[in-house]
C-alpha cells in the first residue's frame, strides 16, 4: 500500500538538500538505550557541563579546607585557620590575594581579607558554603521525597484522596514560604543548618507535587498502563515500575530548581536573622553581619555573594541540561552542513538501491 503521507509531502527541487531533521536525530540515537540518549543530550548542554565542574569544585574546596564539622564529628581541612579564630590583622584585614602575573603574583596569608575582629574571610566563606549548600541537598531530597509522594497518591488515585491532597497543597501554597521559612528559622536556626534544611524541605513540596501530579493523571491512561492492569499488576508495581521512570525526566528537574531557590531562600533567611545562627556561619549570615561594612570593607561582601551567584546558577543551568536531556520534544535543530550531508547519504542510498 501507499503511505497517503508520503505521497501528499511535496517532491524536493533539484539541487535542494532535503530537510529530514527527524531522519538526522534518529540516525544519531540508532542503537543507544534511554540512558545513553540522555546522556547524550544533557552533555551537549555546555552550560550544563561547565557547572558540573564548578559545583563540584565549589564543593571540593569548601569540604576539603576547613574540615567537616557536622554532629560531633570533626575533620580537620588544610587551611591553616578556623572561622572562629581571630588571628592578629594582615595589611589592615584588606585581601592579601593577587592575581597579577610577574612580581605581583601571590596568595598571602588571607587571601579573601580579614573582617574587624580578624575572622579569616576565606575560612567563613567555606564554612557558609558548606551549611548553605547542606541545606540546600536537604531540602531539595525532603521537599522531591514528600512531594512525590503527595503527587503521586493524588494522580493516581484520584476521587477522594485527590481532592483531599491538593486542597491541602493549596493550604500551604497560599502560606508564603518566607513566612514559613521565619517561623522554622526562629525555631530551629541555633539547632544547626541540618535540622533547618530538613524542617524547610517539609514545606517546600507543593509545587513538585502538582507537577507530579499532572504526570500521573496524564501517564495512568496510556496504553501501557491498561496493559498493566490486564496482565495482572497491583498498584504498586504499576507506579513504580511503569509510571515512575517515565516521571522521573520531570521529578528530576524540578528537584535542581527547587534546590536552586533553597539556597537563595536560606540566604535570604540568615540575612534576615532566622536562618543559622552565630556561632555557626553561613552564606548569608556573613552578608548580615557584615552589612555595616560595606563602604569600608567591601570584600566582606563581595566573595560570600559570589559563592552564592556561583552555586544558584550552577544549579539552574544543571536543570536547564537535564531538562533539555529528558524532554523528547527538545531536540536540536540540525546545521546546514548536517541536512547537507544528510541529503548526501540519502541520494547515495537511493543510488544503491537502483
């Protein structure tokens, strides 16, 4: 038979490289699994990859140099001062950091400056980053963890337990989280940035949830799912064996978006006093404590926010990547020189073929 499709597409012009971009995106992915076409597509992002890199950098660096200090447990890092210590002022606390080539060239004993008292600068930046970014891994892994479930629960089942789900999400959403966010900060802010990033991840799940949830209202009529439920499945191999992994492409990237607005949430708190709390450090907590200084001692400011900026867009861009590498519908459209080419092995196939 003839495919009434084929027929009715207009023959190409002479001369005319044709334009078969599906035909260039299938050729690219013959013979990859799902794992390896996402791969594929997220390194492609190169705002993605390069943030990999310096996330993992930031992390490194700020893990590796003061040390762990978490519960009791105490690793000692290879920078030679502690954020607590106040060792006597170097060049009047200004950075003794130079990035100049030649003569100029060094690092000094304070690179990131001193602060009034004589906290080494560098020392408190990577201990904020480390609560920061702690707390930022705990709410993200809380917040996807009870949202999902919520999600899921509602989508699937629907009926009742839907209607009872999200009336509740709707209850949290109209709390706005930087209320929230006082409330628990007041709370549990001298507990430590653990107890603080898991308590704000029991209230940062309502946007994730309705996104799941919209998955699984869409995902629970596909043929599959019927075939599912005919062989046999019970509901709980059917969500987490069928509906699921062909959620996660959406879970996933909410998850760095929701971990992207923790850490500005967090800094916005410590800034405001309810986030961490003295003697412990964090991100914000530096910019707030340091406000007064700012016509006089702007390097106070300058290395905590650019850790900041650092990680939030990292994050992002992470979860631009990964959202282009689980959206089927994001493909890339294919160069001149690639439809050139491709009309090439297609005149060549034809050629063959006669």
């Amino acid at each position: 038979m003839v495919d009434l499709n084929l027929a009715l597409q207009d023959p190409p012009h002479e001369g005319e490289p044709e334009r078969d971009e599906s035909t260039i995106e299938q050729r690219e992915t013959i013979g990859l699994s799902q794992g390896q076409i996402v791969r594929k597509r997220f390194f492609r992002h190169r705002g993605a990859v390069i943030s990999i890199f310096m996330l993992a950098f930031v992390i490194v660096l700020a893990y590796t140099s003061v040390g762990l200090h978490l519960w009791g447990l105490s690793t000692t890092g290879w920078w030679p001062w502690h954020w607590r210590e106040t060792p006597p002022l170097v060049n009047r606390g200004i950075p003794t950091l130079n990035l100049i080539p030649g003569p100029g060239f060094g690092i000094g004993p304070h690179p990131f400056g001193q602060d009034v008292v004589g906290h080494d600068i560098f020392a408190l930046v990577m201990r904020g980053a480390q609560q920061s970014i702690m707390i930022m891994v705990l709410v993200g892994s809380v917040g996807t963890m009870v949202g999902v479930f919520i999600g899921s629960l509602a989508g699937f089942y629907r009926g009742w337990s839907d209607s009872l789900l999200m009336r509740f999400t709707d209850v949290i959403i109209t709390i706005p989280f930087i209320v929230i966010g006082a409330v628990i900060g007041r709370s549990t802010g001298s507990l430590g940035a653990a107890v603080l990033g898991l308590m704000l991840g029991l209230f940062a799940w309502t946007g994730l949830a309705r996104l799941v949830r919209g998955e699984f209202l869409s995902l629970r009529e596909r043929e599959f799912i019927d075939a599912a439920r005919v062989s046999g499945a019970s509901d709980k191999r059917i969500i987490f064996k069928h509906i699921l992994p062909n959620a996660v492409g959406v879970i996933i990237v909410s998850a760095t978006l929701l971990m992207a607005g923790a850490i500005l949430g967090e800094t916005a708190l410590s800034f405001l006093g309810f986030g961490v709390k003295s003697p412990d450090t964090s991100l914000g907590l530096i910019v707030a404590e340091n406000q007064a200084a700012f016509a006089t001692r702007p390097w106070l400011f300058w290395w905590p926010g650019v850790f900041i900026i650092v990680i939030a867009l990292s994050v992002n861009f992470i979860g631009d990547g990964l959202r282009d590498a689980f959206d089927p519908r994001q493909k890339k459209m294919p160069s001149p020189r690639a439809l050139a080419r491709a009309a090439v092995r297609r005149a060549r196939d034809k050629r063959v073929s006669v």
